[in-house]
C-alpha cells in the first residue's frame, strides 16, 4: 500500500512541472482534453467506459453518494471449513486457513464480487473453544455477524452432518428470518452428494453441496446467494452530506481514545478503565470544537487476535468497521511513549482501506524525552512513510494539551478528500508528466496515457485509459505527483487503469 517503494520511477531531473503547468491557460487545457477524448474513438470502449467518459462533460456534476455494499454473514460451527469458503468466494487467499479449529485472521470482513455485483463478506471465525459452553458462543457470535448482514451463509460439514452446534446455530437462524442459503461443505466427489442432501431436515431448503477446497459447486452456491441478496444493505446507509462532521477515533486498546472525548466533550461521557478495551460499542458524542459541531464516534479497541476474543470483542472488530463505513474522517491515535505495533501499523492500514480521510494524532506528548523522540522519528520513517500526506497532530488526551490543534488538521483532511480536479487540469498535468517522463519501454513496446478522468471524490479515484499496462512503480510515481501538484493532503488516492485496444479497422 506504500505510495513510494524502492521500485519507483525515479525522474532523472527536475520537469519544472508546475511552471509547465501554469503556462498552459484553461481553453487550451479544455482543447487538449477534448482532443484526447475525441482519439479513444479509436480504442474498443465497453459501456462502462462510455458512462464514464459522459461523466467527464460536466466537471460541476455534483459526485452520487455510494450505496451501502449487501452484507453476507458466513456462519457455522469450527472447522467446518468457512476461512476456506471466504478464500474461495474472494479468489484469493485472504483468511488464514488451518487445521486448529478456532484459527482467524484479524480482519473479519472483506469486499467480494460475483457476477458483477459486488458485496461485503463477513466472516464469522474465531470461536472461543470453550468446551463447556462451546454451543453457546458459537450461536452468540454469529449472532452477533447476522444482525448486521441482510443475508446469511450457514456451512455445515456434510461429512459429519447437522451436529449440537449446528442446532444451535439453526435455531438462533429461524429466530432471524433472514434470508439463509445452506451450504454442505466437502463434498469433495459425487458419491458424497448423498450426504448433504440429509441436511433439508434443517429446514432452509435444498443444501447447495460445495468443495470449498476444490472449488466444486460453488458457482451454483454463489448464484443462489445472489437471488436472495438485496441490491444495497438496509443496514448501512450511504454517507451523507451535511450536518456535523463524523469523525471515528480508532487506536488500539488504552491508548487514549476514551480520554480524549471526554476532554473534548468537556465531560465524563465514557467509561473510562486502565483495563484495555473497556470500551465495547462505539459511542456517537457531540462535540463543539473550533465554534463548530462535531459528531465523533469513540471505536472500540481492537484486540491482537480475533481469536481470543469473546463475542463481545467480535463485535468490538466489527463495530470499529461499522463506525469506519459511518465516519467521513478517522483519527488514529498512536501513543508515542511505547514503541509503534504492528497493530498500531494494522489499525492504520484499516482506516486507509476504508478509503476515509486520514489525521495520525500522537498521544501522551508530554511524556516524551530527547531520546525517546529520536527513536520516535525514526520509527515514523521507517513504518509510517506510506502515510505522510496525513495531517499529523501531537497531543495529550489526559490534559487536552494541543486538542484544538485537530480542528484544522480535520478540515485540511477532508478538504483533500473532497477535492475534484477539472478533467482539463488533469489531463494538462498527465501530459506534461508524460512528455517530461515517458514511461520505460518494455518488451519494445511503450504503454501510453490517452486519457485521464476523476471517477469519484471521497476519496479522489482517477482512471486512466492507456495503450498498454503501467508499471506499478510508475502508477506510484503519478500519485505522488499527483499530490505534490494538487494537494490531497489527508486523503488517500486511488489510480487504476483501464487498458484498451484500437478498434480492427
């Protein structure tokens, strides 16, 4: 995810781009565009292309708020094989997968598609293997995960059949009524076939029998989930615009983050506990900072391991990517008297995933020394380079030393989140990039820019139509550019490609 890697483009010298940039007044910026626009007649453009490219004509046009992604919740006992359906149904290798049952990875939901249409998967591993109440966690955590999904995966291991467990899960299902599609898992063969069709005594209708492993049957299994999955989640909703703000705090656990609203708050709204991940659900709070409303969104602390988590702190990881979907702006709060985590590292990632706008705030300053503030600075440059177009802000969530200094460091984030660049700007500085540094010729061939459009703001999405595939480094070098001409401080940035070919005469 580094905008800058030792495999980058590195220019030779200075273009004096801006300079370039400037000299280039709007109507020829405008000619030039509608040139280059008027050349990908040439190239094979499918609808998709079309529809964006009639987006292009008015620069005003007022970006549409996305729709809440359907959610499906992937449930079912230990090991009957659910990591391994989500890597199917991802076509990567996503969730760890072992042979110990209870084995999870820390992220519990991911962006999937079938057929075009794109959805959130959540997965519901992770179970607290207590033998004693075992049943109970089980049918409490997926609970937990169907509550939130408009409809639901339940996986049951055909070769062992509906187990106490599975009972359990079934009976918290029908309490539900969400739409359930039944899965017989490691039906590795056609001779198996004939177990999995004992499970319609569960009473969701025909069992889909599925090799996960091999892949087996689930094109069929994916088809019928799309029959029953609604258009947009009803339990989301898109961000809207207007009204205060929302600003989700995120950190790891006890690093500040229910110390801080209250200072902001102004008052002792939050349970506030040295044991860490106190916090539970997120709390929304109102807060005046700047003469201005906010609503901020304290997330619960993200544990180490999903699987050592009880239901509660399932939910915990779930709600902090509820509160990510809800938020237009997360802070992360990073303490500076301990050594940066790898969690520290994972949270982050999380909140640039999320594609939100991005302000690292570094709590417990005042308890920093000289040499602590060394080794400080490098550990930022060394884990938290591919982050330094956020606003970076150092505080005291104990004193509420500096908190005014986050008003403007939110308002510069999402300014950059919210920027939109003319379609003739953008394609005067492509051009002028790539006339001062073309891209490397591969295999004898050089791939060009033909044209460059912003699909979307928050956050800034740019496509690329080109002749041939952009080297990833060279894509990096673009966003850099990108950012060092236009800003987009606080924001991350997506560049994607669509590689196109001249029509047959």
């Amino acid at each position: 995810m580094a905008e800058h890697s030792s495999d980058d483009y590195e220019p030779v010298e200075d273009d004096r781009l801006a300079e370039r940039l400037a000299a280039i007044d709007e109507s020829e910026a405008e000619a030039r565009a509608e040139s280059l626009r008027q050349g990908l007649a040439d190239y094979e453009l499918d609808e998709e292309d079309q529809a964006l490219l009639a987006r292009y004509l008015d620069d005003d046009l007022e970006m549409e708020d996305e729709a809440p992604l359907p959610v499906l919740a992937i449930v079912g006992r230990p090991n009957v094989g659910k990591s391994t359906l989500v890597n199917r149904i991802l076509g990567r290798r996503e969730a760890v997968v072992e042979d110990v049952p209870g084995v999870t990875r820390d992220r519990v939901s991911y962006r999937a598609e079938w057929m075009g249409r794109e959805f959130t998967l959540v997965d519901t591993g992770g179970w607290e293997h207590d033998a004693r109440g075992i049943h109970a966690s089980v049918a409490q955590q997926a609970e937990i995960a169907v509550d939130a999904a408009d409809a639901v995966l339940l996986v049951v291991d055909a070769t062992v059949g509906a187990t106490a467990t599975d009972e359990a899960v079934v009976r918290m299902l029908r309490r539900k009524k969400k739409p359930v599609v039944l899965v017989a898992n490691k039906v590795d063969s056609e001779l198996l076939e004939a177990e999995a069709s004992v499970l319609w005594g569960l009473g969701f209708g025909e069992p889909h029998p599925v090799s996960a492993l091999h892949g087996r049957g689930a094109a069929d299994m994916l088809d019928a989930v799309m029959e029953v999955l609604p258009a947009e989640s009803a339990h989301g909703g898109p961000i809207e615009r207007g009204g205060p703000r929302r600003v989700a705090l995120l950190g790891r656990p006890n690093v500040g983050k229910s110390s801080l609203l209250n200072k902001l708050a102004g008052e002792q709204r939050v349970v506030v506990d040295d044991l860490a991940g106190t916090t539970r659900d997120p709390v929304d709070e109102l807060v005046e900072l700047g003469g201005r409303q906010w609503r901020f969104v304290d997330t619960a602390g993200i544990r180490r391991r999903v699987h050592m988590q009880h239901g509660a702190d399932f939910y915990a990881s779930l709600r902090t990517q509820t509160a990510l979907d809800r938020a237009e702006v997360a802070v992360v709060l990073l303490a500076v008297d301990e050594v940066l985590s790898e969690q520290d590292v994972r949270i982050l990632q999380l909140a640039i995933d999320s594609g939100r706008a991005l302000v690292l705030a570094y709590n417990k300053w005042d308890l920093l020394d000289d040499e602590r503030r060394h080794y400080l600075e490098r550990e930022i440059e060394r884990d938290l380079a591919h982050v330094q177009w956020a606003p970076r802000v150092n505080i005291s969530a104990r004193t509420g030393w500096h908190k005014d200094k986050l008003v403007p460091a939110l308002d510069r984030a999402l300014e950059g989140w919210e920027t939109r660049i003319p379609t003739s700007k953008l394609n005067a500085f492509l051009g002028e990039l790539v006339a001062a540094h073309p891209h490397p010729v591969r295999g004898g061939k050089q791939p060009r820019i033909l044209f460059g459009t912003q699909a979307s703001t928050r956050p800034p999405k740019f496509v690329l139509f080109t002749s041939g595939f952009l080297d990833p480094g060279y894509r990096r070098f673009i966003t850099r550019r990108l950012r060092e001409t236009f800003g987009f401080e606080g924001t991350p940035i997506e560049v994607s490609m669509r590689v196109r070919e001249r029509r047959k005469r």
